[in-house]
C-alpha cells in the first residue's frame, strides 16, 4: 500500500484498507471474518457510540462513530469479495433512499415541522412496496424495548394508538392489575405474559411522554449501580459489609444515598 499518512482519509482510502487487511498480504484474522462472526462486533460498537454520546465525550464520539464505519466498510468488502455488492453500492442506495424520501426536500411537497417531515418519510416508504408489514421490518435482534417502541411507533403510523399519555396510563393500570390477578394464581406462564403486556404499555407510556425508554432504562440502571457503590462505602464507614446489614439498616443508608444524589 502507499504511504498516505499526510493525506485526508476519504470513504475510498478505507475501502482500499479493508481490501489489503484481507488480501495475500493482510492479516491472518481478517481474512477468517465472515457477515456471521461480524454480527456481535458491529452491535458492540453501536453500543459504544452510544455510550460515548451520553458519556458526552465528543472525542470519545468521534473515535467511535469510526469502529462502526470500520465495521459496515468491512462486511462491504467480504460481500463484494463474494460477487454481491461492493461499498459503492451501499452508498449509492443509501444516497438515493435519503433523496427519495425527502420529497419535502428534493420534490414539491412541503413540510412545516418535525412531525410533517417524518409523514413525508414514511409515505415514500409505503410507496416502495416491501413485501413485509411495516411491523415485520422491525428486527428481532434489537433490544427488547427499544423494539417495543418502534413497534409502537409503527403503529400508530395508520391511526393504531392511543390518543395521549393519560389513556395510556389507564392501560398501565389495567395491565398491572392483571398481572396481579395471575400472581394469586401461582401460573408461571400467565405471569410472564401479563408481566411482558404491563412492559409493553410502559413503553409505550414512554413513547407518549416522548421518553426514550431504552435510554431511560440505561440511565436509571446506571443511576442504580453508581447509588449502590455509595452503599457499600457508608458500610465501609461503618466497618462493616452489605451483608452484615439488616435489611432495615440497608433502607436507611439508601435514603441517605438517594438524598445525597
């Protein structure tokens, strides 16, 4: 390969990397990659650019943004390695998908708002005439609630939704009642579907409330953890372990934790 240390990268310059790591000269371990064993490294690194955008670390965003392009460059290259399409291709589609569906853009429709310009987008989807229902499109490798969001967001695309948060949260209720009906009734199965339904409706209250319930979750859990940490040092303080805690005990040192927070 030529030297182009001093040169601006381009899309091109990391086709053309990719091509070398896995040609005669590259490197042993990714020549052996497939699309298979790609999968669980291309759903890491999205879930590092995440990290890094609520860590609010633009560096950190950046660096991470780039091992997730490293990892669509890469698959383009082991399909185009087997006859099927290049990085070329997946940027021509991209290009003009995203010129197709901004009609209120690139054509003579019209959009005022947000909620307008997101009509127009999935108008020109319906037109394209997939085989799938538009719920079907959904993965079911996506995190759990983020799907269930997206399902509902589907939804109520065609009318298929609650009319605001307050209805909602009466379905809230309501499924949380029968979860505690099935509860009495000791029946394992029946619990869990009541349990995945109250779920359901939280996440869809969230959509409602226009809460992103996958990052919410994250940040109540992380919220949690960084909470029980200072637990375990007030019990430190006291020279003694969690364990060695009643449970009364461990109720006072958590308000204490939460009032501090």
């Amino acid at each position: 390969m030529s030297d182009k240390r001093n040169i601006e990268r381009t899309l091109q310059d990391l086709v053309e990397l990719c091509e070398y790591l896995r040609g005669k000269d590259g490197c042993p371990w990714d020549k052996e990659q497939t699309l298979e064993t790609l999968k669980p490294f291309i759903i890491e690194e999205a879930y590092e650019v995440i990290e890094a955008i609520e860590s609010d670390d633009i560096d950190e965003v950046e660096e991470e943004l780039g091992d997730l392009l490293y990892q669509i460059v890469f698959a383009s290259q082991i399909c185009r390695e087997e006859g099927k399409f290049g990085m070329d291709g997946v940027v021509t589609r991209l290009y003009n998908k995203l010129v197709r569906r901004h009609p209120h853009v690139f054509g003579e429709e019209k959009a005022k708002n947000a909620e307008e310009a997101l009509k127009r987008w999935h108008g020109e989807k319906l037109k394209e005439g997939s085989s799938k229902t538009k719920l079907l499109e959904i993965p079911r490798s996506m995190p759990s609630l983020l799907r269930a969001q997206r399902v509902g967001e589907k939804a109520s695309y065609v009318g298929f939704d609650w009319n605001n948060a307050k209805d909602v949260i009466e379905k809230v209720k309501e499924e949380l009642n029968e979860l505690q009906i099935e509860l009495e009734s000791g029946d394992k199965e029946s619990m869990e579907k009541e349990w995945g339904d109250l779920i359901f409706s939280l996440v869809n209250l969230a959509r409602h409330l226009d809460i992103d319930a996958e990052s919410a979750s994250h940040r109540s859990i992380n919220n949690f953890i960084s909470r029980f940490r200072n637990l375990e040092e007030m019990a430190k303080d006291m020279n003694k372990d969690l364990s060695e805690l009643s449970i009364e005990e461990m109720d006072e040192l958590w308000v204490k934790v939460k009032n501090e927070a």
